[in-house]
C-alpha cells in the first residue's frame, strides 16, 4: 500500500511540474526550451496572447539580442587584400520567406530591399549595451529587450505560408558603396489568411531556406 501511495505521489508532482510549465501564451517562440550545439548569433523570442489578429494589426511582442550584446566591428572581404568593412548598424525587417535568399545579396540601400520591409536600425552602441540574453539550465531565455512590433500585411502573400522577422548586422562595402548582412538571424512565423481580414498566426517558429516556401 505505501508503495502504491509513493508511486501515486510522484506521478502528482510531475504532473504538477508539467502544468506549471504550460506556457500561457497562444503563441510562444523562442522563450522556452533547450539549445543544442552553437548558440544562434542573434536570439528572437515571439509572444503574444492570442493567435488571430485583425490584418491591419497583428502585432505580437518580439524580443532579441545576444548572450553577450558584442557585436563584430567588421568584416573581411576579398583575398589577400582584404578590403575591411565596418558594421554600420543592426537592421530589423519583416519578409515573405520566399525572399529569404535575398539574404546573400548586396544592396544599394539597406532600407529599401525588394520585398522586405524594414522596421528600424540599432546602432552598435546601443545594440551592445541594451540587446543582452541570458541562457539557463532550465530552457529559459531571458531578453535584455522586448518591444511590440506590427507585421505588415503586404507580407502575407499567399494563402499560407511563412513571414520571416529577421535581425541583421549590416556591413557597409567601401569600394562598391554597397552594403551587405554579415551576421544575424531570423524566426519564421506560419500564417494563415482567413476570411473577414482575419489572420491566423502559429506558433511554429524556425529558422528558414527556400526550401521551406510553398510553392
């Protein structure tokens, strides 16, 4: 009988732990659970309350930064004479996931990529001070910085599929006055356009290739 009671206490404890545990949000992303190999170069956390919005507003709060807020200073491209390009700031852009590989282009202007809407721009400086993240045993990410951000609805292309949030460190090209992202990393979001103007977004955050677009 005291084996029986033992065997019955512990299976409440767990399931105690289980559902204290549950998270509370509809979506959640980035937040909980464990990392394996390399920590990303920019963490992206998403939360929100609900997981249907209005097409003119979905707005979730998004949260990034790095375990260490350092960010490189610049990049080497070319050979042996390898010409040194500086960071010139951290860009934040929401896209469609089928232009995800415009990742590895060079632009004429950072602000203005086809398909991509940028948000803002974050100097080093305050990228280093203020975007820290803390990582611990328990599969918790804590966020130096979280803001509420809109998803333009010009992203929604198709019927579904996939809106990347992406935060890049852009390097400005002196010999060609172009820049180029050096570093950074993305979360894809899955939506669904409903009827009435309503979107249904979920909670399946990853990071993407082309691979990933439905075609």
């Amino acid at each position: 009988m005291k084996k029986v009671l033992s065997t019955i206490s512990i299976l409440l404890v767990i399931l105690i732990l289980f559902s204290s545990c549950a998270s509370p949000y509809a979506i959640s992303i980035g937040h909980d659970g464990f990392y394996v190999g390399l920590l990303p170069s920019v963490a992206i956390g998403i939360r929100s309350d609900k997981n249907e919005f209005n097409i003119d507003d979905i707005t979730l709060d998004f949260s990034f930064g790095d375990d260490n807020g350092d960010i490189i200073d610049y990049i080497q491209i070319g050979g042996i004479s390898a010409e040194k390009c500086p960071v010139v700031c951290i860009a934040l852009y929401f896209y469609n996931a089928k232009y995800i590989d415009y990742i590895s282009t060079r632009f004429a202007n950072y602000k203005e990529i086809e398909g991509w809407h940028f948000v803002k721009e974050i100097t080093p400086e305050d990228y280093e001070e203020n975007y820290k993240v803390q990582y611990n045993y328990w599969g918790r990410t804590k966020y130096d910085h979280t803001e509420a951000l809109t998803i333009p609805k010009e992203t929604l292309e198709l019927t579904t599929g996939y809106v990347c949030f992406g935060v890049y460190a852009i390097a400005y090209i002196p010999s060609e006055n172009t820049y180029k992202i050096c570093m950074g990393s993305e979360k894809g979001l899955k939506y669904e356009n409903l009827t009435s103007g309503k979107v249904r977004i979920h909670n399946a955050g990853k990071g993407l290739s082309s691979t990933d677009v439905p075609r």
